[in-house]
C-alpha cells in the first residue's frame, strides 16, 4: 500500500512539474492576405489618330499614359490603310490575307457577294481568323467589347460575353460610363479582356482634313475620354493590374481636289466589279480600287490604267508588293489600283460621285501619312520607351501575353513583341 501511495505521489508531481514548464508561444493565425487582381486588358481604339498627332497637340491623358509606358513612333498599318482591315488584323493578329477582310466593304467572288455594311458586321462568312476575345473566351476569360469591328459575329459558336451592335451616335460619355460599368460587376463577371472603339478624330479628319482645328479639338476630345477610363480604373484600385493598351488603325492626308484622276473610261463595269464604284456614291475619289474579272475586260483595264498618269501604280493578283499581304485567296483582287498619298481616283460616268472630302486614307501603308498610333502602359510594358515602328499585327500577342493566354497563330513576330515589351514577353 505504501509502494502503491509513493508511485502515485511521484507520477503527480511529474505531472505538476510537466504543467509547470514554459511552452513556446504558439504562433498566431496568419493574417488574411487580399488576393491580388488577376491582370486584365482594356484596349481603346481612337480612329484615324495618325502617329504625329500627339506630337503636334496637346493630349495630356494619352501623353501620361505613354510616359510609363511604351509609344512606339509609329505602328504600321496593314494594306489597305483603312478601318476594317486594320481593326480587324489588330484583334486577329493576322494579315488580311488570313483574316479575308481585305477592304471596308470587300467582294467575295467566290460567294458572288459583297460586304455591306447593314449586313456584313453580323455574318461570320466574312470574318475569318481568331480575334483575341475569342481566345480569352475560349481559355475561361470573360471578355466585354463595345463597337470593335468583328465582335458582332461568333466564331464556332463563342461570343464576348459581353458586346453590342454598333451604334454610331452612342454619346462617347455613354460608352465611356458602359465601360467603366463592366469593372463594378461582380469579381467572377468582370472582364478580363475589355475593348472600346471612337470614331472622331477619323470623321473630322475626313471631313475637313488632317491638319485642320476641328481635328485638333477631336484628339483632344478623345484624349479626355481616355483620362476618364484610366481614372475610373484608378478609383477602383484597378490600375496596377490592368494593362491599358490604345491603339489607331492608320493616319490621313489631306486631299487635293485637283489632284484627281480620272479612270472611268478604263473601266467595263458591266464586265468588272470594282467594289469601291458601288453604292450611293459610286464613283467618287477613291485612294485605290480593287477590280475582279477576267478577259478582255480585265485586259483591257490594265493597259489603260498602267501608264495613266505618275501618281498611279497597277499591279495583276500574285504581282503585288510583299508588304501588302491582302492577296487572300478568294477575295484578293484580279488588278490592284493605287493612287499616290493625296491624290485619287474617279469615276465621273458612274452615277453618284460626290466631291472629293478633304481627308484620306488607305494609301501605302508604308506612308509616313498613314503611320498609326501606338500605346501601351502597364506590366508588361517598360517605363517611358520610345519603340520603333512596327505592324500592328503584333498587338494581338501582347494582349495574350498580358493576360497569360496560349495565343492562336498569328502573323506577328515574336522577336518584335519582345523588343517592344522589354523581353517580359520573350521571343518563342
């Protein structure tokens, strides 16, 4: 009993002692650290916004933006020079021969068909290609695109989640307030790819030429709009983690009225189809004319339009410069007319032409006139570098490195992606 009472009075007090011993603090719970924004993209269009512009006029939103960022000192366009085309092959990443919108409004001889313009922007058999929402799409990334050329078609049954028809007369505050909307939904519907098209600077550079106070007052029209969508981002602590991305789709000149050409009597037109001679203004100045047909039509037009006057060139399908790539192949055209930049050319026998405008585009897309603008600020972007021209065909896989997607192919260059990103997009 005694042995029994001295074993249990030495395991208590080993169990006094035991409780009586220092234990090491026990770390407290880790604070709850937010999850950082995923990166997200906002691509601005602004029209007909040519290189220089910024350069000769106050834009103090796109200047800042530039400043920690990346403004190359000009984007080439694709040829054509013109909106469609060029929008188009900076969603797609692609040439127009690969993506098939070789015009604004393109004839397609194998459909025996052309494009218009009430029609067109919601049939998928003109667009081809994958344009950069489509991708995201397909990779889970919710997209939301306002007024981009190609975004009011599926492509194998996939859409933005977000779009809208084009309307021309959306007031710009409108569009700028639906955009900055899409960044108050809900984390999970907030999109990841963004995209929002203005017209202005291109209607007034058309309308009374690109040099002229009116197209001043429109670049700084949509430079305050820009503010407004960086400064909306900002207020929603979305800035640092959204890549801004604004680009134009080509430059203007100003055009001559007494430089116009005359063409008609070249042109068969019940032989021939020539795509920029149709509709209401038929015949008005053009800077090129795309012509389909064959035989003595064809002939015919050719020699008389290969020597008709110095500021006029005219190449056969396959025969054409290197650089244009729109030789698709349905819809590239039998004989390519190309009017020097500032002149252009007329058909006073076909009913409908109208004066010359004072603006235009869509002249070699090498044209120091017809350079684009570029610019890009954010993660993948060095701080305040001048980059040096490059196609804009290229931007497509800068989107898809900001935002971490497997890119479709493209007709960009991998090693000018990474020359414009600082190497934080490498060369593959």
């Amino acid at each position: 009993m005694r042995h029994a009472i001295t074993i249990w009075a030495l395991a208590a007090s080993v169990l006094f002692l035991t409780g009586c011993q220092h234990r090491a603090p026990v770390d407290p719970a880790p604070a709850t650290v937010a999850e950082a924004p995923p990166p997200r993209v906002l691509l601005i269009g602004l029209d007909g916004l040519q290189a220089d512009m910024l350069q000769r006029w106050d834009a103090p939103n796109l200047k800042a933006l530039a400043a920690r960022g990346v403004r190359a000192e000009a984007m080439i366009p694709v040829m054509p020079s013109v909106t469609f085309v060029n929008f188009y092959s900076i969603a797609t990443g692609l040439y127009p021969d690969g993506h098939g919108m070789v015009a604004n409004n393109p004839y397609d001889p194998s459909l025996k068909a052309q494009f218009d313009n009430a029609t067109g922007p919601k049939e998928e058999r003109w667009w081809q290609g994958e344009p950069i929402w489509i991708t995201a799409e397909k990779q889970g990334l919710p997209t939301a695109i306002m007024f981009w050329l190609g975004s009011e078609v599926p492509h194998d049954g996939i859409r933005p989640t977000r779009w809208s028809p084009y309307e021309h007369e959306k007031p710009y505050q409108d569009r700028v307030n639906e955009v900055l909307g899409w960044y108050d939904l809900p984390q999970a519907e907030r999109p990841r790819f963004a995209a929002v098209y203005f017209d202005r600077v291109d209607t007034a550079g058309h309308y009374f030429g690109p040099d002229a106070p009116e197209t001043e007052a429109a670049v700084k029209e949509v430079d305050g709009f820009v503010g407004q969508l960086v400064a909306g981002l900002e207020a929603r602590g979305l800035a640092d983690s959204t890549t801004i991305i604004v680009v134009s789709d080509h430059g203007m000149v100003k055009l001559e009225p007494t430089q116009l050409i005359e063409v008609g009597a070249h042109l068969d037109l019940k032989s021939l189809v020539v795509p920029q001679f149709t509709g209401p203004y038929g015949g008005s100045a053009q800077p090129f004319l795309q012509i389909y047909g064959e035989g003595p039509a064809l002939e015919a037009a050719y020699e008389g339009l290969k020597n008709i006057d110095p500021h006029v060139r005219v190449w056969r399908r396959g025969e054409m410069p290197a650089h244009y790539h729109f030789d698709h192949p349905a819809r590239g055209p039998d004989l390519f007319v190309l009017a020097d930049p500032g002149w252009a050319l007329q058909a006073a026998n076909v009913g409908g032409a109208r004066p010359p405008i004072p603006g235009m585009h869509g002249y070699d897309n090498l044209a120091p006139s017809m350079q684009a603008t570029f610019i890009g600020a954010g993660n993948i972007f060095p701080e305040g570098q001048v980059a040096a021209p490059f196609e804009n065909v290229n931007v497509y896989s800068m989107i898809a490195c900001a935002l971490g997607l497997e890119p479709a192919k493209t007709n960009g260059d991998p090693a000018v992606v990474a020359a414009v990103t600082g190497g934080r997009c490498p060369a593959q």
